[in-house]
C-alpha cells in the first residue's frame, strides 16, 4: 500500500442492557473524549470523521446528524456516514488515509437497541419480497444456521456450550463486557440455540482514531498497522447459500493478506456460538490462534458497535503488547451474509 494506516486509540462504553437516560448523544460524547484524550489530539486536528448507525434502530430518519453534535459543532468538519456496523466507516475512513486526503481520522458507531425489539428490527433486512413478508428473526435464522451445522457434523450443543462457556470467562477480565463471567446456557430459545448461545440485548458506542505513517508514531508507542483490510457479501437470498460456510469471509481474509503468515489473536464477530464454528472454519483457525480474549459479542453486542469493537478489541492487544499479528472481523445481516476482516500488525518488541 502507498501508505502507512494504524489505529492509534480505541475507546468504548461500558456496555448495558437499557441507556433510557441517555440520548445517542450523550452515550457517544464520552468516548470521542476518551480516543481525543489518548491521542492529545483536538477536533480541529482530525482530518476526516465516519461514523456508523441505523436510523432503524433510532426510529426517526438521518438520526446520525443529531449524534454528530457529539463530535461539536465547530469548527467544520468533513464528515461521512454509513448506515452499517462502524467496522464499515473505519474503512471508508482506512481508504481516504490511504489516498492522502487525510492523516488522521476520527471512526465512531453506537447503537441502541433497548427503545424497541431488535429482532423485529433485523428483519428489515432480509429480501422484500419473499423473505421480510414472513418476519423471521435473527435468532429463528441463526438457529437454522446451527441446525445446518449439526447436520453436518460440524457441531453439537455441548460444543456450542463450551464456545459460551469460554467467551464469558474471559469477559470477566473486560471491564465493558455486559455479561461477563460463567452463565448457565439456559433453555432453548429457538432449537437448537439456547440463551446462553445468543448475544445480549444492549445499548453501546465506540470510538477509534487512524492515523498514518510518521504522524501514527507520534501519537502512539505500538501503533496497531492496518496491513490490510477488504470485505465481501452473499447472496441476499438465504435459499442458495451454504449456511455452513462463509465463502465471502474467506475471500477477504484473502485479500486482506490474512493468510500469508499465522495470527496469534482473531477477534471474531459471532453474534451466535454456531456463527464462531463457521468463523473458524472458514479462516483456518487453529487451537493456537486466542479467539475473542475480549468476551467478542456474547458478552456484549452492540448493534452497529459490536464490529469496530472487535477491531478495536484487537488493536488495543497490539498497543499493549499483548499481540503482534491480529485478525479482526466484522459481520453484518443474516447468518453471516457481509463479512470484513482487517489485519493488525504491531511494529517489533526490539
């Protein structure tokens, strides 16, 4: 690449299950203070802010203008939105470091799922014509995904238990997670998926800033490169895909250059348990590779948030010297349908 991209600072909201007293607002403020806070950066000093949220979610059409009062409203900004996971506006803002229109960039993303039923919400983005009419949910379509799995062989409920099992426990070193630590599986909420395999319900933001080249090495001691970054779709309909793959993650770990040497951290975007099988499979992680130290999302999972969490989940290992080559992943629709992998690297501990 042309340039030298990094993540430089990551912040998130303690993740809950209802913010009623907060607006977006009000929830996304903090954490634009927390990543300007690290950097000693200003507003004036970022050269291009992206953010990431559904006006679903909100109920009410361009909500994330309101949010941008958030970022402050001088001095003027060049501003973008997409109305996806923020792990998609971190690469509208990779790819406009990469062409030098900028050298540094504010990303954020929040959702608040907790104002209505966001399973209900989810369906809007299934196929109008034959699908959405039928209102199936995301976890009713996340339990045919796991249906199919074990089907095929792949797994079974005990196994699916111990993937919630271990990503609680570690949530229980991660003071953001909404539930960390052991939890019993509970019943089945749809077959074959129990609570314990379904992510939370809850309200939450993150924040992050790029920055390239010398001005990365400025602003952080262990930058987190971006060495590469890409993200592929499915098909939209749900009826001609193999639910027990994921051809498109493949591919953009591909691209993203993912498989040219190991990764010792992947950060996976896995809203379900079964959805980590296929995750796994698809990437070619082995029992070596660590997989959502974090908790991922069955501790705490954000509509909208939960993806730049995850890159921001690795970036942060590598700041700290925990990692040195990770593989983060974002996901969005059903059952896996759009998929985007970022590899991190940090520079040597010599």
């Amino acid at each position: 690449m042309s340039r030298e991209v990094a993540i430089v600072a990551f912040a998130q909201t303690d993740h809950t299950r209802r913010t009623d007293e907060l607006s977006e607002v009000e929830m996304v403020m903090p954490v634009l203070h927390e990543v300007l806070r690290q950097t000693g950066l200003k507003t004036s000093d970022i050269g291009f802010t992206c953010s990431g949220s559904s006006d679903y979610l909100a109920g009410r059409a361009f909500s994330f203008t309101m949010a941008l009062d958030g970022v402050g409203a001088w001095p003027p900004i060049s501003e973008s939105h997409v109305e996806m996971d923020g792990a998609w506006a971190l690469y509208e803002a990779w790819v406009k470091l990469l062409t030098g229109e900028a050298d540094t960039a504010l990303v954020y993303s929040y959702g608040k799922s907790s104002p209505g039923s966001v399973r209900d919400v989810l369906t809007r983005q299934l196929d109008p014509y034959y699908v959405a009419p039928l209102w199936p949910d995301s976890v009713a379509l996340a339990a045919l995904q796991a249906r199919a799995l074990i089907d095929a062989g792949d797994t079974d409920e005990p196994a699916l238990a111990r993937i919630a099992a271990r990503s609680r426990q570690d949530a229980a070193a991660n003071p953001h997670a909404q539930l960390p630590g052991a939890r019993p599986q509970g019943e089945h909420v749809v077959a074959p998926l129990r609570t314990g395999d379904c992510p939370p319900i809850g309200d939450g933001a993150a924040a992050v800033i790029l920055a390239a080249g010398d001005r990365a090495r400025e602003l952080c001691a262990r930058p987190a490169w971006i060495t590469g970054m890409d993200h592929r779709i499915e098909a939209h309909s749900l009826g001609v895909r193999d639910l027990t793959d994921s051809p498109s993650t493949r591919l953009a770990a591909e691209r993203a250059g993912a498989f040219e040497r190991p990764v010792d951290t992947a950060e996976l975007h896995a809203p379900f348990t079964s959805q980590e099988v296929v995750l796994r499979k698809a990437l070619g992680l082995g029992d070596d590779v660590r997989v959502n130290p974090s908790g991922g999302a069955l501790a705490a999972n954000p509509v909208m948030a939960a993806g730049l969490i995850r890159i921001g989940e690795a970036a942060a290992r590598i700041h700290r010297g925990t990692s040195d080559r990770a593989l983060a992943h974002a996901t969005s629709g059903p059952c896996l349908q759009q998929n985007l992998v970022a590899v991190l690297e940090g520079d040597s501990h010599e």
